[in-house]
C-alpha cells in the first residue's frame, strides 16, 4: 500500500502486484523462500509516469495508467528475453560503489516521496459539486501543505506523532520483545495496528480530529484482478518511445535488485551460487510482470528486506511459504479492504522513513571524509571516532555520481553510467601503471617484457617502448607475464612486428597462452604482421617460455605478474 502511493498508483494495484509477484516467483522462481511484490525500487520508477509534471502530462490519469500497464508488460517481455539469453551474469559487472549509490539514491527518492503525506486537498465536497472525493484526485499543482499553525494545526501535529509512534515501535519493539514472538508480530504490523487504533480511538473519538487514512486517499474496493490489455491512445507521438525508456529502466532495475536478492539469500543458506538459478528468476520476474501488465498491477521485483526475514528467521527453504503470502494476499484484497482503508497515513509514512533508514548506506559518509575533509580536520575525527576508511577517488566520485543520476534521472541511469565511469577509470590506471622491461638473452637479441595486459589503454605505451632501429638483429617480446586482452592489443603486435619487419629484423613472440594465440589466429588479414608470424615468416609466434638472463624478478615484478595472471 505505501509504495503505491510511491508510485501514484490505488492502492489495488500495489496489492496485486505483491499477489502476482509472490505467488509466480514462488513457484518457478530461481530460489526457494524469496518474497517478490510491489517494491520501492520499481515504485522510484513508475512515480514519473504517474505524475502530474511527468513525461506524459498531457494525457489523463486513466490514459496515463494505461500507459504504464503497457510499460510494465514490455519489462516483463525484455526481462524474460535476459533470463532465457543469461544475461544475469550481467550483474557481477556491477561494482560495490554503485550499488551504494545504488542504494543510497532509492533511499533519497523514497524519502521525498513522503512529502505528499504533509500535503492537503483543500477543497471540501460540500462547497462544490466538482470538488474531489478523494485526497488522489486533486492534482498535483493544487495541493497545499499542512499547516503547523492555524485551524488545521491539530490534523498537522497529530500526523507527525503517528511518524514518531510508528518509528518508535520500529526502533524499540525488536529490543525489547523475544525473537520468537517478533516472528508472528513484526515490529511494522504491530507499528500499524498501533497507529491505526491510536487514529480512530484517540484522535477522533478523543480529541475529534481526524488525520488522512488509505481510504480517504484513494478508493479502495476489493475484488479479484480482472484481465484488461492496455489500450494506450494514438493520438500522440512520443508515448511509445517514453514506454520503451521506462520499459528498459523498469527491466534493469527490477533484476539488479532481484539478482541482489537471490545472492544474499544464497548467503544465508550457504548455496553456491548459480548463474542457472540467477536466470531462472529473471524469467519468473518477467513473467510475472508481463501478467501484472494484463491485469491491472503495477508490477515489482524481488524485497530483499522481506526475503532474507523470510529465510534467516523464520526458516523458508521451500516454495510453500512464497506462495502461500502471494495467495493470502489476495484474501485480504478480496475479504479485508475496508480493514486497509482505516490505516493513517501517517503511520504508513512512518513505516517508509523506517525503510529509508536503513536502505541508505550510511558508511557513505566516513568513505567520503578522507576526500572531503581537510587533513588536520580528519585526523581530529579520527581520534574521536576511530580511523575512517579510506577508499579510491575514483570510487568515493561514482558513488556520488550513481546516487545523485538516480535521483534526478532513474535508479538504472545512474547504476548504468556510474559503471561505465568506473570502468573508464579502471582502464586509465591500469594503462597509468604499465610497464615494459628491456633486456637481453645472449649476444644480438634483445628481449621485451610487458608486465602487465595488453589492451586498448596500453597499446600505445607498448608501442613506443620498441626501438627496431637500435635494436640488435634479433627481438624478443616475452608474453608470459602479460596477456591479450583485446583486438588492439593484436593490432599492437602486429605494428611493432611490420617495424621489425622494414629494418629486416627477425622478431619473435613467445610465452603466449594457448587462449591468446588461438585469439591472435583469429585476428583476420587486417593485422597482417601478427597473422605472418603463425606461417613461419620473418616474424612468428611460439608458446614457449622465454629465460631472459638480465631480468631479475623483484618484489613488484612478481606483484604485477599476479595483476596480470588474474586479468588473463
């Protein structure tokens, strides 16, 4: 319920994604115990399709919510396409920093949407007949913030104490009652019950004020899910472009965070991981978000939080428990909606800045303080609160990229581009580190040694690290502590070979892996120096291990050795 409202959607169709969800990715999903549903990652997503000053403000709310079943059926369509290519292992590409980023950015995003709990509609039925029945229908630009003074000032106060009571119980029921008993009465029901007792036993009998509750912002009339093809209008040029844009975000947002998911609950059960398994629920996400698209919900992904309660505490290691919340869930759509009607808004609000709490990493802030802070100020820090860990530049810069483009653009945008960043930095210093040692191996024959990969971001160095003019009549170049990592590489070789080659000067390459010379036999015509050297020519290839007399291996030489093993 409280991440439809995230998303500017009913209630109904939060509850029935967390239906459809649960219940499919239960039965065929790629682990048992996982609990999939309407989530706040796709939630940070779907607001701006919903929104009043989205890409689609032109068009009407109905219109809009068409188009975002369309958006949530092409997800489930591209996810499943993932799953069924393997495209999980996709996700391993994905850095630590930006997932804190990642992680830090939905955290943001959900925190701002509860602004609209402090917001009122502030038109009353009875003055007009076109006035709103509900807290949704106002549109956005007419909408006005509680006042803390005035004659509203009670509503607005007794809200903010059912955020306090809420995060109070959060905070302290754990704490205070056994890990049993938590079992059957989490500490966000029990903040609920609370609050919902506390607003219509208090607020209204006792002090005659009432605050806003889900049934007086969103009409809330349970039934069974209905079959219903989106119909998006035609009337319009760039409708289907933004379902595409949001399709594709929606997919990769929904399957970081199920695949998050999966390996943590991995974890806890100390299950080897598996990219099968990893597939496997890409498809059971995508199907159960194409069928949330034909049935009125606004889809979801795989709750990390509810998961690994699920597994670590109350024990799930079958499909039965998923299946069984996605099937009761839709008992309490059907049977209990006027019970959902009467909780506060207030305590719903609550219960997210609980969420926000702990979905922000805030180890962000001492990674970020050896960057930001003058050094006399740190070491003053660090004696009161202990050394600070100490992190990359480049890594402390794309954690505030990713959690920044998440917030203004999308969650996938900055997981996207923070990765793309990073990778740019790790190919820059890898090429900032290259070295190419220089010796010989008996009289006329010098011997090159790169001690690290071969790849675009160093090609150029390893270049100009040949003197074929100099050189005596024979050279060398020592693969074996090195590797090729790419088409430029190949390229390298076969320019530094055809220099060889116009002096008329043999060269050779030798301690190349059986990978890399199958790679460089592959290469096509294009490098003709490095194709001649596999038929016997001036220049060839060998896998041999050369024994180059005046290297001596140093601590560092071995270290980067290491380096490059690893990279090969």
């Amino acid at each position: 319920v409280a991440f439809s409202f995230v998303a500017g959607v009913p209630p109904l169709v939060g509850l029935y994604s967390t239906f459809f969800l649960g219940f499919i990715t239960a039965v065929i999903g790629g682990k048992e115990g996982m609990i999939s549903g309407a989530a706040g990652a796709m939630a940070v997503v779907i607001k701006d399709l919903m929104a009043d000053s989205g890409p689609l403000s032109d068009y009407s709310k109905g219109d809009r919510f068409n188009h975002l079943l369309m958006t949530v059926l092409v997800c489930g369509i591209l996810q499943t396409l993932c799953g069924l290519f393997q495209l999980a292992k996709l996700v391993k590409l994905i850095s630590k920093p930006c997932m804190v980023g990642f992680m830090n950015g939905l955290g943001i995003v959900i925190f701002y949407a509860q602004f609209g709990a402090f917001k009122k509609c502030p038109y009353a039925k009875a003055t007009a007949p076109s006035s709103p029945d509900y807290f949704s229908d106002c549109k956005e630009n007419e909408r006005r913030w509680m006042e803390l003074g005035g004659e509203d000032a009670a509503k607005t106060w007794l809200t903010l104490l059912l955020v306090a009571f809420t995060m109070a119980i959060m905070v302290g029921w754990p704490k205070v009652i056994p890990q049993k008993y938590q079992r059957l009465l989490p500490s966000s029901l029990v903040a609920i019950i609370f609050g919902t007792l506390w607003e219509h036993y208090v607020n209204r009998e006792g002090f005659g004020v009432s605050t806003r509750t889900v049934g007086g912002t969103e009409q809330l009339k349970g039934a069974f899910p209905r079959y219903h093809l989106p119909q998006v209008p035609s009337n319009g040029n760039g409708e289907w472009g933004v379902i595409f844009q949001y399709g594709i975000s929606l997919t990769f947002v929904g399957l970081i965070e199920s695949v998050m998911t999966l390996q943590a609950c991995d974890e806890i059960t100390e299950t080897l991981p598996s990219v099968f398994r990893s597939n496997q629920e890409c498809v059971a996400q995508g199907v159960a978000n194409a069928v949330s698209g034909l049935f009125g919900a606004m889809g979801g992904d795989a709750m990390i939080g509810q998961s690994t309660i699920n597994i670590s505490v109350n024990g799930a290691r079958g499909r039965l428990s998923g299946a069984t919340a996605g099937i009761l869930m839709l008992f309490f759509v059907v049977a209990l909606s006027p019970v959902i009607s009467t909780v506060p808004i207030g305590t719903l609000t609550g219960v997210l800045f609980m969420v926000v709490l702990s979905t922000f990493n805030w180890q962000t802030f001492p990674m970020l303080a050896s960057h930001v802070l003058p050094e006399s100020l740190l070491k003053c820090v660090e004696r009161v609160a202990g050394p600070l860990p100490r992190i990359p530049k480049a890594d402390a810069f794309v954690i505030v990229l990713t959690t920044v483009l998440a917030v203004y653009f999308n969650l996938a945008v900055g997981v996207v581009v923070g990765t793309v960043v990073l990778s740019t930095f790790d190919a820059w210093n890898r090429g900032a580190r290259f070295q190419v040692v220089k010796g010989t191996n008996g009289p006329g024959c010098v011997v090159y040694q790169p001690l690290q990969p071969l790849f675009f971001g160093t090609s150029k160095d390893f270049a100009r690290a040949f003197t074929p003019g100099a050189d005596p009549q024979k050279c060398v170049v020592d693969l074996s502590r090195s590797a090729v990592a790419d088409y430029t590489a190949v390229d390298a070789l076969a320019d530094v070979a055809a220099r060889y080659e116009k002096v008329e000067k043999s060269f050779e390459i030798i301690g190349v892996s059986a990978d890399d010379k199958k790679f460089i036999q592959l290469a096509g015509p294009a490098v003709k120096g490095a194709a001649d050297a596999l038929d016997g020519g001036v220049t060839r290839v060998s896998s041999k291990t050369a024994l180059v007399d005046d290297i001596e291996a140093n601590p560092k030489d071995v270290e980067l050795r290491q380096r490059a093993g690893s990279h090969s």
